[in-house]
C-alpha cells in the first residue's frame, strides 16, 4: 500500500456514501472456541468454529473451524442507487468438528444460507454472520456455503489505521473503487477476513450497459445480456463480466471496479498478460495515460521478475481511477493482486512499489498484521533499490538521507523512532517508520550480509513461501542460514527496539 494524501472526511456532508466510523476493537464472543487440541470435539460432539483467528491488531478478523478454498462472487452492482446484490459461494475444508462457523460480513442485508445446498439457519451480531448447518461438518470434509445478500456497502472513514483516509468500498460517479486494506472486504462481501486463510476467487461482475467491470485475475468472458443486475433495477441492457484470480490470494488484496474505463489489452515484453484500465476522466490533465500505466507496468513487471524470481500470478496491469471522497481525490494506491489500484496517483515510483507488492505481500503474505513490515519495508525498499539500478540515487545514499532526516514526530506527535518495526501497533501499522524505517534496515541488512547473501536470502524466501504465509521468525532464521552469520542483535536493534539505532 501507498498513501499520500492525508484529511478525515466531514461527516455532516457524506455525499451518496453512507461513512461508518471505526471504533476501538472489543471481542464478543458469539459461540465458545474450540481448542486446536481437540480439533472441536469436546466429549465426541461438533463444536462452534472460533469467531476471530486471534490476530493481536484485528481480533474479530478472521474466523476458525475451516479453511477457505474458492471463493465465486455473482455481483451485480447499480450505480444509480449505490445498491449491490449478489451470491457468494465459499468451497471450504472443516478443520474441525463444525457445528457452526462465521463468516465476517458488515452491515449489508442477508436474504438466505445453505450449506451444501441445504438452507441453513444464520444469525447476525456486529460483523459476525454465524451460519448454523443441519448437519455437522466433520472435521477435513469439504463443504459449501452459498450466502445471497445485498445492501449498499459502506465505505470506512474516520479510521486511525490508514490516518483518517476512506478505505474499502468507495462509491464513484460511475460505478466503484476498492481499495480494502486492512479490513475493508467484508464491508462488501460475506469472507473469512483475515490474511492467513488465502483463496483462490472467481467473479461475475453485472452492470449497467456502457460500463466495465474489472476484477483481480484474468478476464474469462464478457457478454451483452439482458438482466437485472440489482433488486432495485428492472431488466434492461448488461454488460457480463467473468474474472478469475487462480492463486490463493489474501481477501484484503481483492477489489472490483466499475466505470467507463478506456483500456489497453497486450503482455509484456517478458510475456505476461497486462490489463490496464484508466479513468477518462484522468485523461483530461494525462492524455497519455493510458500509455503511461501500461508501458510502466510492463517494465516494471518485466524487470522485478529478472531480480526476484518469475512474476508470481497470471496477470499483470493497473486500475487508474479518478475517486474522490466528498470532492477530494483519495491520493492513495493498493497492491490488489494482479492489478495495483491506483486513484489519483501517477508516479514510476508507486507503481514500482504496488507492484514490488506482488511478490513481497501478495505472493508471500504476512500470518499476522504484526507483520506488516515484511510487506510495507521491503515494497519500499524495492523501490529505492529500483531507482539505483535506472540511474538514481543508490539505495545505500538513500537510506542514509532518510536516516538523517527522520527525528522528527509523526502528525500524531510520536517520535518516528518509537514506534517498533516488528510490533507497530494497530493504529500505527502504516506508520512511516514501517515504510522508510523498515527500508533503512534492510539496506543495512544487505550491507551487513553482502549483495550475493542478500539476493540470495530475498529469492529463497519468495521461492519457498510463494502462495503461502510465513512471518518475521522465519525471514531471521532464514537470513541466518544463508549468511551464515548470528543477526540476533541486528534485528534486536533495528526490529524490536523503540531507540534509534546505531548506522555506518
């Protein structure tokens, strides 16, 4: 993620938007959570799945008892009422006994749940769905749950977390942008909303004639039908469109988004499929923009995978869109998967770090938020290391100015080194001590091991952990081994430590 623009939003003038503020996190505990000991029997019975995964930032993220497989996602979004419905139908493995399991879904209104085809009693409290089967689900069986709901999704403002800029669903003149870092999907969708429970997804995306749909993944079909692609809508003129992100992908890295895209279709050099789609709004001020994301992209793409290892997905491309949040642009990027969002944004240096994202983050994904740093400090890393290696300034100078100049407080008055690299905090997650702090330590780190331990440590890790989760523990053992060095101090000083550490 990238983020410049900073402003809290009024809340007396939110436009076509409903804003929901984010308060402080409190558990309430919907069914008693079962041991892992046990794998949910208690005495022979099927017991409720945990209603978190226990993440120390977002406790009520997540839910246990089942590990989700597949996601396919039957939207249909009208722009005119702000109005999506839609079926949702999650493939998913017990890895419990299951009398009941949750799902996290805010606000919206929930029509019906089966469960294998059968309907299946659900109650609501807060952003917990707790769906109830007729039968239990016996720990490692397969099953299937089908969601239908629909509402209009609210759009996260207020929030301390991404410091006070709207996040997650965000309703356009046109159609829609999402952008859902940290907790933003399942203000629009029924999803196991944590990152380490990854999925691969399908979409079926239904609009208005005269707009496009795009999604994460590859484009399957696209047809002109006529449907009614909202409750509140009578069947008229739609336009189809099927997507499909066929590696597991975390559910804060999903997105759709709806409007009168201009779109440029090809692969890169190095053969990768590249979708681009810009705002014509963009084009007023950036007539060449669409050549400007599309050309950057494919290089970029191209030139990371000669570094890293091969691009990680089978897709590349950029979603450029002018959204605005009551009359302001957004001024942020996401690296949704496959295509980095961008809203506002034209920059060779944030598309480098959206899409550095793809391998550190996307294709490896942190287990907890705690570890958003092995996201955020090496995206930016990546890009210093980016522009040394295209005639800029080299990432041991740049880290070095960065160092120097970074004494000074954050907007909320905490000095830039006291928050803890390894640690953040929830609030402070996206705090620029992760990003420019984390990209300091790691040029000292590649300075510490030498440039052929260095490389070789960052493709191992992207070459074991591709498609999976893997945490801070794992990245220092690993860098240990192949160095051969003892780095606990190191990293005691740069990860664990709220003092400024020493720098050569």
């Amino acid at each position: 993620m990238a983020r410049y623009t900073r402003f809290i939003p009024s809340r007396e003038n939110p436009g076509r938007m409903i804003p929901i503020a984010v308060a402080a996190v409190s558990v309430v505990a919907l069914a008693p959570a079962a041991s892992a000991a046990d794998g949910g029997l208690h005495n022979g019975r099927f017991t409720p799945g945990a209603s978190g995964v226990g993440d120390p930032y977002f406790p009520l993220e997540g839910n246990g008892g089942y590990d989700a497989l597949h996601y396919s996602l039957d939207l249909g979004y009208d722009p005119d009422h702000d109005q999506l419905d839609g079926k949702v139908t999650l493939t998913a493995r017990a890895t419990q006994n299951l009398s009941a399991f949750n799902l996290d879904l805010s606000g919206m209104d929930v029509e019906e749940v089966t469960v294998d085809r059968k309907r299946a009693d659900y109650k609501r409290r807060g952003q917990e769905l707790t769906v109830t089967p007729r039968k239990g689900l016996r720990k490692g069986s397969v099953f299937t749950a089908v969601v239908k709901y629909g509402g209009v999704p609210q759009t996260i403002v207020g929030s301390p977390i991404v410091f006070g800029s709207p996040y997650g669903f965000l309703h356009t003149p046109d159609g829609a942008f999402v952008g859902g870092e940290p907790n933003g999907p399942s203000t629009w969708f029924p999803v196991n909303d944590h990152p380490s429970d990854k999925a691969t997804y399908d979409y079926t995306l239904t609009v208005p004639q005269g707009l496009k749909a795009v999604a994460n993944g590859r484009l399957v079909s696209h047809r002109s039908s006529v449907a009614s692609f909202s409750r509140r809508s009578a069947q008229t003129r739609a336009e189809v469109f099927k997507w499909r992100e066929d590696s597991p992908m975390a559910s804060y890295l999903t997105t759709i988004d709806i409007g009168k895209w201009e779109v440029k279709q090809g692969r890169t050099p190095g053969g990768v499929p590249n979708y681009t789609f810009v705002d014509p709004v963009l084009l007023t001020a950036q007539p060449d923009a669409v050549d400007f994301f599309y050309n950057t992209t494919s290089e970029v793409t191209d030139g990371l995978a000669k570094i890293y290892g091969p691009y990680p997905f089978s897709s590349t491309g950029a979603i450029a869109d002018d959204a605005r949040f009551n009359g302001q642009p957004l001024g942020f990027s996401l690296e949704t998967q496959s295509k980095p969002v961008y809203s506002a944004v034209r920059s060779v240096g944030t598309i480098v770090h959206e899409l550095a994202h793809q391998w550190f983050g996307d294709a490896v994904s942190p287990k907890q938020w705690d570890d958003i740093w092995l996201n955020e400090s090496f995206a930016t890393w990546v890009t210093w290391h980016w522009n040394e290696t295209h005639g800029g300034t080299a990432a041991a100078l740049q880290a070095r100015a960065t160092y120097a100049a970074r004494p000074f407080p954050d907007r909320e008055g905490r000095p830039f080194w006291s928050v803890v690299l390894g640690d953040p905090k929830r609030d402070t997650m996206f705090n620029d001590r992760v990003y420019n702090g984390g990209a300091i330590m790691i040029q000292m780190l590649r300075e510490k091991i030498g440039d052929e331990d260095f490389f070789a440590v960052l493709r191992t890790w992207l070459a074991r952990y591709h498609d999976r989760n893997a945490e801070t523990a794992q990245f220092i053992a690993l860098t240990e081994q192949i160095s051969g060095q003892d780095l606990d101090a190191f990293f005691k000083d740069w990860l664990f430590s709220p003092i400024k550490p020493a720098i050569q």
